[in-house]
C-alpha cells in the first residue's frame, strides 16, 4: 500500500491510524509508487483547491493503472477522509476511477472494502458515527525523524461556523478516553519522541465521558462575551484534567495543542494557569480570529465580537508572559466590504502574531453559508485583500520575531536544515523555526562529553537575526527542558 496525505495535522494522524489497520491486516508499506497494488489518497476538502489537488492527482493515478502490466494485479485505488465524505457519488462515478471511498469514521472497514474492491467491484463506507475515536488504535507514527508527533484527542466538530465544512465531513464532536490518550502519549515517550501535539477540531471544548464518576460535573462558562449555537453540555472530565495529566507523564516532552476555539477559554482559565505553570507544556497558543471584523464575524457565526476577542488575546498575555500567538484567517468572506478588510489588516497589527495560515474564502456546498449567504466578494478581490494581509501579518511577525534578538531560546532539534547541511533546524518553545550552525557543543549538565546536536537534542540558542517566519543564531549548549526551566 501507498499512501498520500493532504490537508491539515488531523489528516497526518489519520494516515496513521489507517495505516495502523492495514498493517494489523497483512499489508505492506511502501514509499515508492510504482510499487503498490493499492494507492490511498487521504484527503482535504475545506477549501476548493485542496479538493482540485486530488483531481489532478487521480488523472495521474488513472495513467499510472492504465500503463501497469498485465501480469501484474490490477491497480486500486482509494479515496479517504473528508472529501470521500463530501463527494462520495462524484467520486465513485467519475471516470470510473477510484475503487474505494471510505470516509473518516470508516477505517476501520478499510481490509473489508479493499477486499471488495479486489473482486473488481467498486465499495464505499462514507457512515459517520457519533462514538468513533478509534481510541484502541496506536497509530504508527510516520512523522519526522521521530521527534515529534500528533495524538488525536476527539473527532469532528459541534461549532457549525458558517463557512466551514468540517461538521459534515467529520460529523459530530466526540472525546476520546483519556486514558487511551496517556496510554499513547506514555508510548510515545518510551519511544523517545520529545514533543507531542494533541490534536482536535476544537480540543478545548474536550469532554470525556468514559469515566462514570464524572458524568455529572457541571458544564464549564463561556469566555466572557462569547457566544455559541448549542447549549454547553455538562459532564466529563475536561480539556484542563487532560493536559495536567499529560504534561506530568515525561517531563522531558514538549506539549502542545491544536486547535482551540476563543469561546471555549472561560475566565477561571485553567488551562491558561496550567500552561504558565508547567516548564514543558509550550507558551504558545493558536486563536483562530478568521476576521476582524465583528459585522463578518456573526455572518460567519463565530460567537464574538472583535472586542471580546481582544480582550481574550489581553487576558492570555497577562496571563503568560512572552506567550507566542498564531491565527487563522478568511478573507473575502460572504457580504466582507472593503472596511471589513481593513479591520483585519487592523487587527493584525494590534495583536501581531508570530505565525499565521490566511486564506481567501472558498465556498463549500452543504454549508449554512452555502445555503443563506451570497459569495459576493470577486476573485480579484479575494486575491489582494489576500496579499494584504500576508504582507501585514508578515511585517508584524518580523517585528516580533526581531524583539527576540539577542535573547536565549530553547530549541528542539528537528534534523539537517533544508537549505545547508552545515546547520541544523528546529523550533523554539514559541513555535517558531530556529537555524543555527551545526558544531560541536559542552553539555550544560555535563551528563554527556561535547559533541554535535541530534535530533530530539535540546539546545540553548542565542538569536542573533530574525525573519517574519524564521529566527538565526549560534548555539550555547545542549541542555534538557527541565534544566533549561530551573535556569530561566
């Protein structure tokens, strides 16, 4: 089997998961595409592009079978995730050309459809379920180097934003048990990785209903001045239980999580106290804004205004200090006049961010924007308010970044730098990619002799020069998260 990841973080650890399957099943991995009986194309459907991707990607697999020897099995080829969910019939009636579709909450069926698909029939599984978290499933790990990796902590969404098509090709939201997540997280460790990632759609409005003693608690509040379109449900051990949990299983592993939604930081903000506290849960958070806007806000049914969220970007940094903010942004969205762009170029500016992902609206079919909303806003004008924004962001980003010249940042060694093999790269507790020369270095604990950083390596770099995406500096010494914690 072949597989092929597009889209977000979610798909990766999806990718992961069904390999996992397929593995327990008798399959074989392979990374070169002229081996594979079976290509498995795991897919993003939130903007139309990422969809047109796959399209391409197809006439190119139809050659690929068309060319392939007689004496070899035919060739299969599968659609997964979210865009076999959304366009199951096109697919499957297309050309002719895809043999199984199977959408996020059927992995599971994949031998099974597979199977099918031998027999020369096409088989598809697009059921959504309401309970599937795949929480028995280890997924195995294929990111980088082994360093770092994402551990899926719930499935789909409840939030039904009004651009966003993710409740319907996800389905709706539903935690994982917390105690097959530290089971994962606790085998990840053993297996020497030293940053985590814990993943969901919206990972703050966790709830794991598992546990029967907890199944009475009362439902959190909002962030003050936030709104939202299902009533809180109470019950369940929560996103701030699970985070103290896995941040006390190895102190030597970097926690981070994505993506939270603003309403869901109430003010007793436990989950912020918990990162300011803890050395190895990062200081970095992402805030989704998508506009700046209030009038564009509540048409894309956010549940904020532009001032509560403000006032939650304030609260977060008084909360924890030197914090590293990154945002996601729509621009061109349904009714977006040009002041409504220009309060997003505003607030850019105002909070300025360290990283940030901006995007031109796309509309997507079965969504209530799709269904109420007009796309009114001309391509041309999508594309330079786009640009506007990225140069904006980037301006304010280098500024940040230029504030941290001079200053020491902890550094996870990721590997070799893309551009030199003279240095190596990673990413500071912020978040952000540092680039520094690869020599040798003393051992701040003098546990270890001098000797050069690998990865997984934590090093002490002094930043001497900063980009909007990258910092550059000369490394100090190799040092551990704890030690580098207790000196700060």
């Amino acid at each position: 089997v072949y597989l092929e990841t597009y889209g977000c973080q979610m798909n990766v650890n999806d990718t992961e998961i069904a390999w996992a399957i397929l593995q327990k099943n008798g399959y074989a991995r392979t990374k070169k595409l002229d081996e594979a009986d079976v290509v498995l194309l795991v897919t993003c459907s939130v903007r139309e592009k990422a969809e047109q991707a796959i399209w391409n990607r197809l006439q190119h697999l139809k050659a690929l079978k068309a060319r392939r020897p007689q004496t070899r099995a035919p060739l299969r080829i599968g659609i997964l995730g979210c865009m076999a969910e959304r366009l199951k019939e096109e697919i499957l009636h297309r050309e002719k050309l895809v043999d199984v579709v199977a959408g996020p909450d059927a992995y599971r069926d994949l031998p099974r459809l597979l199977a099918v698909a031998e027999s020369g029939q096409q088989a598809a599984n697009v059921l959504l379920s309401l309970d599937e978290t795949y929480a028995d499933i280890l997924p195995v790990q294929t990111s980088a180097g082994g360093t770092t990796a994402f551990v899926s902590i719930m499935r789909g969404c409840d939030n039904m934003c009004s651009y966003c098509i993710v409740p319907f090709t996800r389905g709706r939201e539903r935690s994982r048990p917390i105690a097959s997540i530290l089971q994962e997280v606790r085998m990840l460790s053993d297996q020497g990785v030293k940053e985590v990632t814990l993943l969901g759609q919206n990972v703050n409005s966790f709830r794991d209903l598992s546990e029967v003693q907890f199944q009475s608690v009362a439902a959190p509040g909002l962030s003050r001045g936030f709104s939202t379109v299902y009533k809180a449900k109470p019950g369940g051990l929560r996103f701030s239980h699970l985070l103290d949990q896995v941040s006390r299983i190895d102190p030597e592993m970097r926690i981070r999580f994505t993506s939270p939604h603003p309403k869901d930081f109430p003010d007793e903000a436990s989950v912020l106290q918990l990162i300011q506290e803890r050395h190895n849960i990062c200081k970095q958070l992402h805030l989704p804004a998508q506009s700046g806007s209030t009038r564009v806000l509540e048409a894309m049914r956010r549940g904020y205004t532009r001032e509560a969220y403000l006032e939650l970007v304030h609260h977060v940094r008084d909360s924890i200090p030197g914090v590293s903010l990154s945002s996601d942004f729509i621009t061109g969205f349904c009714g977006e006049t040009e002041e409504d762009h220009q309060q997003t170029v505003s607030l850019l500016r105002e909070v300025r961010y360290n990283v940030g992902f901006l995007f031109a609206y796309s509309m997507r079919q079965k969504t209530r924007a799709h269904h109420r909303l007009q796309d009114d806003v001309p391509a041309d004008v999508k594309k330079r308010r786009l640009e506007q924004l990225i140069v904006t962001f980037r301006e304010e980003a280098a500024r940040a970044n230029a504030a941290l010249v001079g200053q020491a940042q902890l550094v996870l060694v990721e590997g070799p730098s893309k551009r030199s093999a003279s240095e190596l790269c990673g990413r500071s507790d912020g978040n952000i990619k540092v680039i520094f020369p690869d020599a040798e270095l003393e051992d701040a604990a003098e546990c270890r002799a001098p000797g050069r950083a690998q990865p997984g390596d934590y090093v002490m770099v002094k930043v001497t020069s900063a980009s909007s995406q990258t910092l550059r500096g000369v490394p100090l010494c190799r040092t551990t998260l704890s030690r580098a914690a207790a000196s700060h």
